[in-house]
C-alpha cells in the first residue's frame, strides 16, 4: 500500500481509490453492529432486526472487495520486498502508541500480555486480515505469474474452479444449516461435513481464500474489456445479490422456528466466502474500476487513500473494539429503526475521520524519520542488479 499525499499517478485508478474509502466505512459498520451490540440484541422479526440485517449485508463484501482490489491494481506491477516491512510498520507504530495510551487512560484495564501482544502483532495474530494479508503480498509474484501464463480459457476455467470449490461447495454444506432447511440423514451430513473440512477456508477468515480472491481480482484486471459491461447493470447485480442474501436468511430463519422451533445458525449465507457476497464484492470492483471520478475529487483521494488501512489498524484494535467499541450502541436501540441506521452510518464515518487524522499524524511522523527513505534503500539492497529499473 503506497503511502503518500501526493496527487495520484496518471494512470491510477481512480475509481477503485474512492472504493477502497467506501469500503473502509463499510469494514466500520459491520463491527459496530456486531461489536456494537445491535444485531445481536435486536428482537427477530422486527422492523429494527430486518432493517440492521440488510444494512449489515450490505457492507458484508467489504473485505472480499480489498482482496479484489489488492490483486486488481497489483496484477503486472513490480512486487517490492519493502511492502510488507511498510506495513508492519504501520501496525506496530499504531499497535503500541494504543495500547500504551489506553494502558494510561484505562489503568487496571490494559494486561502485560496486552502490551507484548502488540509488540508482535503478525506472531499474536492481533489482525487476521494483517496476518493473512501478508502471505497473499508474498504470495502475489506466483499468483501474477500464473495469470500470465494462462490462456483465457484455462484461467477463467480455474477461476470456475475457485468460486465452485472454495465458495458455492463450503456454503452448500454447512451441516448444521443444511440439517435444519432439509431435514437430511446423519449418513448424508457426515458426507457433507467431511467435504467441507476438505475445503475449509474457515468462514473467509484464511490465506487460501484471499489468495483466491486476489487471484479473482487479476483475472478482472487482465480481461476488463472482456467483462466491460452497462453500469447500472452491474450495481443491479450487486443490489440483487444483498437482496438475495437477505430475504434468504429472514425466510430460512423464520422456516427453522416455524419447523424445529429455534433459529437455526444461517451464518453461513452472510459468511465472506458466501457466493452471494463474493459476487456483491465482484459487482462493486466491476463498477468503481469503470467509474470517472471528477477531477476536483482526486485531491481528496489522495489524501485518504493511503490513510484507509490505518482506519482498520486504529478501530479494530483488540482493545479499542473490547473497551471502547464493545456494546457501545446499545442506547440506540431504544430510537426508531431508520434513526438506528442513520447513528451507525453516522458513528462509522466519524470513526474513519478520527482514525484516518491519527494516521495521518503517523505518516507524517514516518516523514520527519526518514522511514520512507530507509525502505527504498533497503528495496535497492534486496533487489539483484539484474532486477533494477
């Protein structure tokens, strides 16, 4: 992730910049309802429970779309050696600079282990998508190189190969759904169970699926005049995928209470690796990678484009989310749905604006240290001179 306030390249793409913003909110949004105490507290059935779900569902795919983008803009680019060091960079400043303030602020609250665990955030695994995000960066030079090597045909085969294995085939045998919706034999879930272990990409939350998904988002980069279609066709897709997703929960849930008189666990429709959701995520990138964005806009971007990682890094920090985060909107429940939804998007945009003015701060702070200078150093001495530029 480059991190400069420079006016963007020419040739960069602008419109996938203003989604990595938008998503950015979108990460904040679904851990307020869910860190937040919303979704979780909220009634079934009610006016407030369908409205937060589809709310939710719909920035359910942010995550997919920064695995998109990442192997969208990095496809054919040079891979740099630094980019990890960069990042870990980043968390480790922001990682230790909270827990030692929240240790002040909130004395008796912040452990010893606490403050070691963010001393080695990728060891810890304080960020799984940091974690996990690190091995698709060194991972990235065989992913493009594959894709280059591939024939439309194969490539899009393999492609075929990843949504049916890794997406449709989990979702499809998630046991304790598929017992609740079919009523099928033990012989037969056992059967399902022992495939889904087969292909465990756990939910979204592991290396094989982001990897997949950057591969996917390669795929879209090399062939985006073959995939090139109407705008309003592609947000229909990623309206009707959320829509999709969220009538099929309501209606399954309200099935199971009807049938076996509880809820069964449907998790797995809003899952990360839920084709619905991985195709609302294929359906946003489609539409931003095509989208012109005005030019009185491209200051701004960058600007906050290279502050959106930082904005996860801040607010999801275990003790942010656990001390602060944690049912703090719970008040809301007592207002009227719609006024739920305007305080989420409310609190989920100053959340960003906060976390993107501290990272702002780091970066400058990176400046006056010379950080910057000492990787591209560091860049030149890792790089075989057959390699340089």
């Amino acid at each position: 992730m480059k991190e400069s306030a420079k006016p963007a390249a020419p040739n960069r793409n602008h419109g996938l910049d203003l989604l990595r913003i938008i998503v950015t909110v979108m990460v904040v949004v679904i851990h307020l309802l869910v860190y937040g105490g919303l979704q979780q507290n909220t009634a079934p059935f009610t006016e407030s429970y369908a409205l937060l779900w589809f709310f939710g569902i719909m920035a359910d795919c942010a995550v997919n779309c920064f695995a998109l983008i990442s192997g969208y803009v990095s496809y054919e680019s040079k891979f740099r050696y630094t980019n990890v060091v960069r990042l870990h960079l980043t968390v480790l400043f922001h990682g230790v600079l909270l827990t030692l303030l929240l240790s002040c602020l909130l004395p008796g609250q912040v452990s010893g282990m606490d403050i070691i665990r963010s001393c080695f955030p990728l060891l810890s695994n304080t960020y799984w998508y940091f974690t996990m995000y690190v091995g698709v960066v060194l991972l990235s030079p065989l992913l493009n190189w594959l894709m280059r090597c591939l024939s439309q045909q194969w490539s899009a085969v393999l492609v075929i190969g990843i949504i049916l294995l890794l997406s449709v085939l989990p979702t499809a045998t998630q046991r304790e759904a598929f017992t609740a919706v079919t009523g099928f034999g033990r012989a037969w879930l056992t059967v399902m169970h022992a495939v889904k272990n087969f292909v465990n990409v756990n939910r979204g939350f592991s290396l094989q699926w982001l990897a997949a998904l950057y591969f996917i988002g390669a795929y879209m980069k090399k062939y985006r005049e073959e995939l090139r279609c109407k705008k309003w066709v592609i947000l229909l897709g990623y309206f009707g995928c959320v829509a999709l997703t969220w009538v099929l929960k309501l209606v399954l849930e309200g099935w199971t209470v009807c049938v076996q008189g509880s809820m069964a666990d449907l998790s797995m429709l809003i899952d990360y690796c839920s084709p619905t959701v991985l195709f609302a995520a294929i359906a946003l990138v489609l539409f931003f990678s095509a989208l012109q964005v005005p030019q009185w806009a491209l200051r701004g971007l960058s600007v906050f484009v290279p502050l959106s990682f930082s904005v996860y890094i801040i607010h999801d920090h275990p003790l942010v989310r656990r001390l602060i985060i944690q049912d703090s909107l719970l008040p809301v429940l007592g207002l009227s749905p719609w006024l739920q939804l305007l305080v989420v998007a409310f609190c989920a945009v100053k959340i960003w604006a906060i976390c993107s003015g501290a990272d702002w701060i780091r970066l400058h702070i990176f400046k006056l240290l010379r950080i910057d200078r000492a990787l591209q150093a560091l860049e030149r001495f890792l790089v075989r001179p057959s390699e340089k530029t």
